[in-house]
C-alpha cells in the first residue's frame, strides 16, 4: 500500500515528457514581465498569480480546448502542467468562475502588450516583415440557443430578438464566398474577430473583435491606424477582399499609410450597360445613343447619355416603341447615365499580372483563419464580449509564441504547425 502511494505521488508519471518539454519552451518564450502579477488589495488574500492563470489559458488553447471546464480537467489529470504555469499543485487549483472572471475582468491592453511583444521579436528574427498584409475577418458564433439549427423559436434571426443569454453579441451574416452572386449564406448570432496578417509568413500581426453587426471596413480603419501606431506600416502593400472595397480604405491606405491597395472591385448590384467601342452607350433598341453633358462630383463623372431621335417627331424611328419613346414631351425617348470614376480605386489596374500576383497572396488570411479556428474559435463558450475579445487574443499569443519557439528550436518549417511542433517536443 505505502508502494503505491508512493508511486501516485510521483506526478510527472501522468503527463508525457514530451509534453512537459513542450510547454516548458513555450512559457519560457512568454514575457509576462508587463503584466502585474496580483492586483492591488488592501484587503483580503492576494488570490491566484495572475501570470499562473494566463499560462493556464494558453494551455487551454494549445490543447484546443473550448470550454473552461476541460482546462479544469485537464490540470487534475497534468498536475506538472499546473505546477509549470505557476500554479501551487499543494494546494486546491482554480475553479470554473475563478477562470470565468478573469476572462472577463482581465484588462486586454496587457494582454496587447503580450501579443506586440511576440510580434516584434518575430519581426526581429526577419519571419515577420510588414511589407505585405492581408486583412479578414472570422465568424465567432454566440453561446446561445438561436445558433443552433435545431432551434424552432420564432424570429431567431431577428434584429429584435436579442438572446438573453448574451446581451454583447450581435446579428451577422456569413458568407460561403465573396461572390456577390453566391447565394450560399447564413445568419447567425455572434462577434467578428478581424486579423492583419503579414502575407509573407502567414503569421498575426494585429487583431480586434467587434460585435458581428459591424462592417470589415468599418473595424479595417481604426485597426490599421492603432496597428500603424507601434509597428511601422509606411509604404505597406494591403490586401483584401470585396468587403472592404469602399473609398474610406483606400483613401487611409494611399494618404496615411502612403501604401497600395490591392483589393477587387464590388459592383454591389450596380447596372451595366452595353458600350460601343467608343463609349457610347447602346440603348434597348440596340442603337448607340449620343452624349449629352456631364455632371461633376467629388471623386466620379457623371455622363449623361440621351437617345439620337430625341428631338425626332417621327414615332417610327424607334425599333423597339420604348415607352419613354412616346412621352408627349419635347425631348422624347430613353436617358441613361454612366459614371466616371477619377478616385484613386478606379485608376487601380485589377487585369494587371502584379496586381494579381499580389492579390494571391490573401489565401495567408485564408489558412490563418482554419488554424485560428482548430483552436476551437469557431464558437464562443462565454456570454460577453470582454470574455470573447480576450479569449481571442490568447488565441494569437499561442500561436504566435509557438512560431518563436519552433524558430529558436530549429523547426523553422513547423512555425505554422501546433500539432508538428508538439510532436517534435
């Protein structure tokens, strides 16, 4: 009997070397020095170390855990796991609301200063360079009942019926595509988390979660602004999809950051008209109309397009006997209208090899977003936005400390590999 306590007792026996080896490097490689340790009290104990709990949960993402009870689980049954992140394993471990409240309490700014540290010592072994980003954003389901497709409630998807389980999250709209003809779409209750990434390495650079209400080009701008603040994007080549193809983004891209863009055109449902060689345009008749004028607006021309017969008094010369054809007025027949762009979007060459070449780049967003996502991110297990936000960003330090660790071990090509890494541990 006194054998076998003595053989429990011994508790590196129920977690791998491997493992222990894993985290080892990876918490070395964590500067946790910005953030205090306790919070100031007068009163009452000091309670967990607030660096043992965020080493906890970089353990919970890199186990790809979802929930807070499986983190629990997992450090009774690893208890040197626990002891590593700082945890005294003497004494009880954190329960579910101590890691619940500090989710939800923890100021993110240091969790900011934790992710701008891993990025510049990557910027520093030259994996991150900046010289080419790519901006998207991710879907981040709600803990609540409505996402569910076997939920019957009525109006699920109504702006009004806010879920009472989460009073943060908002309504949303994922697309399968960015094919504006794509039909292929799904609402859903939730947050968005928008990430820059460096389209060389395919590593994070900058993150920001918003409710799922919120536009990508409305969170693209104060992003690459704040992001612009600590780590240098003058000259930048940006690279994004039609969602953030509006004139605000380019305007910021060329005179703030004096970079290029290099994002497709989003027609967003706008009429099309058939052109002659010449430019003018073709009415329905099939007879090329004349120009009759231009209007001009900050940004765009706006030409006026006018039917050749319109001062005819012959009701024969329309082939089609359009309607506006027979208007009783003086100037009968169609009017249509086309607009010249003279903003920098417009003088974009989109048909261009480089632009093209460029715009390839942007699947880096693509395969970040499936290895952000492995980490268990496409659903959120906490019911508010401060919890979601950083729980997020634990997410990018994880894997940002992961590429450093895989750099400075030697594994250069497992800096984008969690499971690879781990068993090479």
């Amino acid at each position: 009997m006194y054998q076998l306590q003595q053989v429990l007792n011994i508790i590196d026996l129920f977690t791998s070397q491997p493992k222990i080896d894993f985290y080892t490097s990876l918490f070395s490689n964590l500067d946790l020095s910005s953030i205090p340790e306790f919070p100031p009290s007068k009163f009452g104990p000091r309670g967990y170390s607030r660096h043992a709990l965020f080493r906890a949960i970089i353990v919970m993402k890199a186990e790809k855990f979802g929930e807070i009870s499986d983190l629990i689980d997992y450090l009774n049954n690893n208890l040197i796991i626990a002891h590593l992140c700082g945890f005294d394993i003497t004494k009880k471990l954190p329960s579910y609301w101590t890691f619940d409240r500090f989710l939800k309490n923890f100021d993110h700014k240091y969790l900011s200063y934790v992710m701008q540290n891993q990025v510049n010592i990557l910027k520093d072994f030259g994996l991150i360079s900046g010289e080419s980003i790519s901006l998207d954003s991710t879907p981040i389901k709600a803990n609540t009942k409505f996402n569910n497709p076997k939920c019957f409630s009525k109006n699920k998807f109504s702006k009004d019926n806010q879920p009472k389980s989460d009073k943060d999250c908002r309504l949303g709209v994922h697309t399968a595509s960015n094919d504006s003809s794509n039909k292929n779409f799904e609402f859903y209750w939730g947050y968005k988390n928008h990430i820059i990434i460096d389209s060389l390495s395919g590593l994070p650079i900058a993150e920001v979660t918003t409710p799922a209400n919120i536009p990508d080009f409305d969170a693209a701008i104060p992003l690459l602004s704040e992001t612009n603040n600590w780590f240098n994007l003058e000259g930048v080549n940006f690279i994004a999809d039609k969602g953030y193809d509006v004139k605000k983004v380019y305007s910021f891209v060329r005179d703030t950051l004096h970079g290029h863009c290099f994002i497709p055109l989003n027609k967003r449902g706008s009429k099309t008209h058939k052109l002659t060689d010449d430019g003018h345009v073709v009415c329905d008749a099939g007879i090329p109309m004349i120009k009759d004028g231009k209007e001009y607006f900050d940004g765009f021309i706006k030409q006026k397009h006018r039917c050749k017969y319109y001062k005819s008094k012959n009701d024969s010369l329309c082939p089609c006997h359009h309607p506006k054809y027979f208007n009783g007025k003086k100037y009968r027949g169609c009017i249509k209208y086309t607009s010249i762009s003279t903003d920098y979007r417009s003088s974009i060459d989109r048909n261009s090899i480089y632009f093209k070449s460029k715009y390839k780049l942007r699947t880096e967003s693509e395969r970040y977003n499936s290895r952000f996502k492995a980490l268990d991110f496409e659903r959120a297990y906490v019911r508010n936005i401060d919890s979601v936000s950083n729980l997020n960003t634990f997410g990018h330090i994880t894997l940002l400390t992961l590429a450093i660790v895989a750099y400075k071990s030697g594994n250069i090509d497992k800096i984008k590999s969690l499971d690879g890494l781990k068993r090479l541990a």
